[in-house]
C-alpha cells in the first residue's frame, strides 16, 4: 500500500509540474511498469538485440519489476531473450573475452533459480569456467578485456564481479565472494581520486597515451563508469555474507564515492554531469544513466546504514532530476533522454562529444533498478 500510494502521489506532482504539451500523454502510475511495457512493446525479444551487457543491465531491472508486480509475462519475456543464446543443453556459442560480455550471465542464475531448469546452471557454469584463465593484472584485476592487456576500466567492475558473487550465493562456492571483493579492492586502489570519485581507466604499464602520468591513470571523471563502480559496491553488499571480512572495504568504497556525489551534484536539476567535476564547462551536460546510478547508491546506502541520513536528501534530489527526464509521449511509450552512448577512454572533449540518446539501454536498465528502490523505500 505504501508503494502504490506514493506512486500516485507522485503522478499527481508531476502532473502538476510539467509543462502544457498537447503531444504528451499524462504521466502513469508506475514508471517502471511504464517503461518496461513501452519497451516490449517497442521491441518483441528476437527484436531487442545481441548478446551483450545493455540488455543484461536492462533485464535485470526489467526482473526487479517482475519479482514486484508478479506479473509472468515480464519473465517470460527475459527469458525469451535469453534462450535465443542458449542451447537446450546449455551451451552458450560465445567466447566471453572480455567483462562486458558477462553481465547478461547473471540472468542465467537467475532463470535457474526462477525455473529449475538445468541448462540456465550449465550456462552459467561456462562464464564461471573462464575466470579460471581469464587474465588479470599482478595485482589481481581482470582485465577490462583480453585485448586490453594490463587495463582496468572502472565501468568493468559491474561486469563481472556481482556474477561471481551471485554464483557463489546460489551454488556454495565461496571463492567467488573473495574474488570480488578482490578485485573491487585493486581497481579502487589505482582509480580513486581524493575528490570522492574515481578515474576512468588504469593502465599497468603506463603505455596508453591516456595513461602517461605517475598514477598510470585516465584524466577525466567520467560519470557512468564511476555509477557501475558504486552500483557494484552496493549489489556486492547485498551477496556477500554478513560476516564476510571484505564488507568493510565495500563500505568504504560506498563512502567515498557518497562524498564525490554530494559535493557535485548540479544544484540546478539534482543530476550529475557527463564529466562529473566541470559542470560549470558549457561543453558539458547532465547524462541520466549516471545520475540514476547516483541516486540508487546513496538511497540504498542510506537504508543499509552505510551512509549517514543526510545524503537520502541528495538522493531524492537526484531522483527529481532523472523523473524530470523521463516522459510520456502522444504514443502511450514512455521516452528517457538525455543518456550517453557506449563510451571507451579519452579527453574531456570525447566525453562531451558522445551522443545523448533517447531510450539507450544504459538509462532503461539504471532508471529501473533506481525507481524500484526509490518505490520501495516510498521516497
């Protein structure tokens, strides 16, 4: 009841708010539901695209919305998508040689747990069988990708590391909680800034032009990657055992980056821009996959007790800024903008030059894991 009645409310606020648009379409009672329904509407799943990170992310946020609502056909749909990749025997036609090939493997272990079916466990087997030889560097940090060699890049952690943990949840290896953790601990240790964020990338041996400083790091705050970095904190929270000595070290990842969103968070719209420390440039502006990254961090970071109360202030500003993004068209569909491309490393004016999308996989996928638990909590 809690939930429904503060989605209402908040249909009603921004009713009141927008601005008249003879094309708009009133705002729905539920945005998740909205927006997960626009989606599949927009696109039948042998429709929505390859194997590939954007629709892990995005199914996985379209499942918060399933495992809330109960409602089948939003799991039948995942799983549709899923099984275009997966042979009845489990096998998985795919070479898994970098992270980002590996978000969409942790809809495997959640299929297995939602369907009993043995092929989703033998697939997610697969992706658990590479990190044997996958490379890392001396330190211990995957490679963002094998071809990337000695490259750690901020945004890789989401990849691969809440995989490991969930296997080792659901199938008792708890190899896989230290593994993570592990790897948090040395991408942290090359990429933190003392400003309360995170460098781009890493490059162990300094060879990339990007990488020609003492630190061996990126120039640049870029903000989705520093968001996969504190979302992966936070779901690493929510796996690892209570007594899990590395918890401590997450928190304290959650801690920092707390600091770096309060102190840059654009007091003008509550989100964060697209290089998170020079708003102020005109070249820059406010990316929404990030700023919803943002907000779910420090909502559920408030909730769990890691960060002081005072941030769920930042945190629901951060939400009024990205609803302030999302819209209902003439069409019924919803519509997110505002959201970055897919981005590799570069200079300030490669960051500010990526393409604002509409309806980018990245902001569906982070706008639904942060609305879940900004409902939830009846923020």
């Amino acid at each position: 009841m809690r939930t429904a009645r503060f989605l209402g409310i908040l249909a009603v606020s921004l009713a009141l708010i927008a601005p008249a648009n003879d094309t708009a379409a009133a705002p729905p009672s539920d945005w998740s539901k909205a927006v997960v329904d626009s989606t599949m509407k927009r696109f039948t799943p042998d429709k929505l695209g390859g194997w590939g990170y954007t629709r892990g992310l995005y199914l996985y946020g379209q499942y918060l919305v399933y495992k809330r609502t109960g409602d089948k056909k939003y799991l039948d749909y995942i799983k549709a998508w899923v099984d275009r990749f997966v042979q009845a025997d489990g096998s998985v036609d795919n070479s898994f040689n970098n992270l980002d090939s590996m978000r969409s493997a942790t809809l495997f272990i959640i299929l297995n747990q939602e369907t009993g079916q043995a092929k989703y466990k033998k697939a997610a087997d697969k992706v658990r069988a590479r990190f044997t030889s996958y490379p890392r560097t001396s330190d211990g940090g995957m490679f963002h990708a094998t071809s990337k060699v000695g490259q750690l890049w901020a945004d890789g952690v989401y990849m691969a590391q809440p995989f490991i943990a969930m296997y080792a949840k659901a199938y008792n290896q708890p190899y896989g909680y230290d593994e993570a953790v592990r790897n948090m601990k040395t991408y942290f240790a090359h990429l933190r800034s003392d400003d309360g964020l995170l460098w781009h990338a890493y490059d162990a041996d300094g060879s990339e032009s990007w990488a020609k400083n003492p630190g061996k790091h990126s120039s640049e705050h870029w903000a989705r990657a520093i968001g996969w970095f504190g979302m992966t904190a936070i779901d690493l929270l929510e796996i690892l055992p209570a007594d899990h000595p590395g918890r401590a070290d997450l928190i304290n990842i959650v801690k920092h980056l707390a600091t770096g969103y309060a102190r840059f968070q654009d007091p003008a719209t509550g989100r964060w821009c697209q290089i998170v420390d020079k708003c102020s440039n005109p070249k820059n502006w406010t990316e929404t996959s990030a700023s919803a990254m943002y907000t779910f961090m420090l909502s559920r970071g408030v909730e769990r007790g890691y960060l002081d109360a005072s941030y769920q202030a930042v945190a629901d500003k951060g939400y009024r800024g990205v609803l302030a993004e999302v819209s209902a068209g003439s069409d019924g569909l919803t519509n997110i903008k505002d959201i970055s491309e897919g981005t590799n490393v570069g200079d300030a004016d490669y960051y500010y030059g990526r393409a604002r999308n509409t309806n980018d996989f990245h902001g569906l996928g982070a706008f639904l894991i942060m609305n879940e638990q900004l409902a939830r909590t009846g923020r």
